[in-house]
C-alpha cells in the first residue's frame, strides 16, 4: 500500500513541472492555432452559402466575400510556425522525461537514506484492533530495534528489549539479545539464566544443548541460582536420568525455603518421579490446623472456600501482589488451570504499572506451565 502511495506522490510532483511545459506548447500556437483558423474559414464558407441560398445576397457579392474569406486565411498563416513546434515538442518531451526520472531517482535516493526499506508492515486493521496497551509496547520496541540497528554494541539495550521480547512470546529474538549483551556487557548468572529459559521455551519446553550451557554457567558463577538447578535437573528428567533430576530439585528444596514460589512445583515433580519429597511445614495457625484434621471431602472444600474467599478480596483490591501470586498458585494445585489463567490474566492487568510484580507472575506463569 506505502508504494502506491509513493507512486501518487512521485505523479503529482511530475505533473506540478510538467503542466507549465503543457501550457507553454499551447501558447506557442502552432497547428492547434491553424485548425483553429481553418475551422474558422469554413464557418464563414457555410455562412455566405446559406445566405446566397436565401437571396440575402447577390452571387457576385458572395464570390467576393469567399475570397475575402481566403485572404484572411492566407494572410493569418505562418508558414514558420510549424518547423519551430515541431522542435519545441520534442525539447518540453526530453525535459517530461527528464523530470520524471530525476523526480523518481531522487525520491526512491532519500528513501533508502532515510527511511527503512526493510522494517516490516504494520497492517491497518491489526493496528487499530491492537490493545492501546500493546500497541504502545510495538511502538517502543519498534524504536529499539530500530536504534539497535543504527547501534549494534549497546548492550543496555539488548537487556532492555529481551524480557519485552520473552512478554510477547518472541523467545529467540530474547535468546539472541541476551546473547549479544553477555558478548558486549560480560557474563552475569541472570543474563546466562535469561538466555538459557529463553532457548528452553522457543524448544517448546525443551531443555537444549545450548541452553543447559547457559545454565551450566549460571551455575559456575552463582552455585545456589535456584532457577538455573531447576532447568538442570528439568535436563535430567527429559534425558531419562530420574535419578540426576531427584538429586538436583531435593538439594534445590533443602536449600531453600519451603514456601518458595517455585517449591510446590518441585515436590509435584519429584512425587511424579516417585520420590519422597521434603517435608512441607506444619499449619501455620489454629485454623489451618483445623482444616488439615478434616475429612478429605471437607478439607478439598474449605480450601476452596478459602481460595473464593481470596479472589473475591482481590476483586475488591486489585493491589495486592502476593495475593495475586497465591491465588495463581491456589487454582493451579487444584488442578483448575483455566481459573489460573483468568486470575494471572486479572492480576497483570491490575498490577500493569508495577514492572517487578509482572515480572514475578511471568515467572510463575513459567513455572506452572501457563504460558508466557
């Protein structure tokens, strides 16, 4: 669509130089002016007939006024008026000609200078059926591509566009910034995490190579980075290696607290693989005391109340981060993954000008499997 644009623009900027030359040739006169008398001659022709038909008069008279008529003819003539149009038609087409190529050679010659030839188009519609929200992060990260491109070695800005990158499910656009600023900025235990989780999602949750690499060197940097023994004893399970992976997540919940975000997820997994998780801590208060003495159809439900309890006070107060993280947390333990979805979908909404705290639920949507 931009080029029929460009095309319009390129005619009427052509057409702005060329019709004075049009005007010019008519002025000049030339065969368009000799027509013209030649027309003329022939109206009074009709004329004098039609009145020596009606007796107006004489024929003598009418002899003479055609060759009146004629004189005028002749007289008006220019018999060198022909020769210099001829040439001047074709010095007004070679500058046509010229104006048009000039007029585009120029135009397409600031475009590639200044425009951006490559950079992909934004549809209309997508554009105005976007969230204001989302539109306003493409913009931006529009800007930073394109600044990126213009400069190559700013590795602050490829840690800025990554996470935005891992938002909008674009994982190896990610890896590949973390790539650049570990290569630009130096090797950190985040950045080698990052890259490693984000090789890990674009396999679709498969821990590859290059990624469990990058987890290595998390590791080698900062030996308790929970995140980075998380994905190598996920490596473990995926190769078949139960017992590797029952090692690394029950020295991972040791050393760590029991009520970690990631922690429930882990005794999940090593009960999955047959092993004894670590103990989880007793009740916390009377009431939860109460509760884990119950019957198991009356525990299920007042946990369930419990958990309504707490979505019904978030959707009074929509500020509370932990909250929000436990709630998540709560429907996917209770194998309700499409409430879970609803709720981390609610709480980045609420929770949208607080980068941390999205940050945090994008974590756990990770952890849990809900998605990016």
């Amino acid at each position: 669509m931009i080029w029929l644009v460009f095309a319009f623009l390129t005619a009427a900027a052509a057409m702005s130089v060329l019709a004075p030359l049009a005007r010019a040739g008519r002025r000049t006169g030339g065969l368009s002016r000799r027509d013209a008398d030649l027309d003329f001659y022939n109206a009074e022709l009709a004329g004098i007939a039609r009145d020596l038909e009606r007796n107006l008069i004489s024929p003598a008279d009418a002899e003479s006024a055609k060759a009146e008529a004629a004189r005028r003819l002749i007289g008006g003539a220019d018999p060198q008026a022909k020769a210099p149009e001829a040439g001047s038609r074709v010095a007004r087409s070679v500058a046509a000609l010229a104006s048009i190529v000039v007029l585009g050679a120029v135009g397409l010659g600031l475009y590639g200078y200044l425009g951006q030839p490559a950079f992909p188009d934004q549809p209309l519609m997508a554009r105005k059926t976007a969230p204001p929200d989302r539109m306003d992060m493409m913009a931006a990260v529009a800007k930073i591509e394109a600044h990126l491109e213009r400069n190559p070695d700013d590795g602050q800005g490829r840690d800025i566009i990554a996470p935005v990158y891992m938002r909008l499910g674009r994982y190896t656009d990610a890896a590949d910034a973390w790539g650049h600023a570990i290569r630009i900025l130096g090797s950190t235990p985040q950045r080698e995490t990052w890259r490693g989780e984000a090789l890990t999602m674009a396999a679709q949750g498969k821990v590859t190579p290059d990624a469990l690499a990058a987890f290595q060197r998390a590791l080698a940097l900062e030996p308790s980075a929970p995140q980075a023994r998380f994905y190598v004893g996920l490596a473990a399970e995926q190769d078949a290696d139960a017992p590797r992976a029952i090692d690394v997540w029950s020295k991972l919940l040791a050393d760590y607290p029991p009520d970690a975000p990631w922690a429930e997820m882990v005794r999940q997994r090593l009960t999955a693989l047959g092993a004894a998780p670590a103990a989880q801590p007793g009740p916390a208060s009377p009431a939860g005391e109460a509760i884990a003495a119950m019957p198991g159809a009356e525990r299920d439900a007042a946990i369930r109340a419990m958990v309504d309890g707490l979505a019904a006070r978030l959707a009074q107060n929509g500020g509370d981060e932990e909250g929000w993280l436990r709630l998540v947390r709560a429907y996917s333990v209770l194998k309700e993954p499409a409430k879970a979805q609803a709720a981390l979908a609610d709480a980045r909404r609420e929770l949208a000008q607080t980068p941390a705290a999205l940050d945090r639920l994008d974590a756990l949507a990770r952890e849990l499997g809900l998605g990016s």
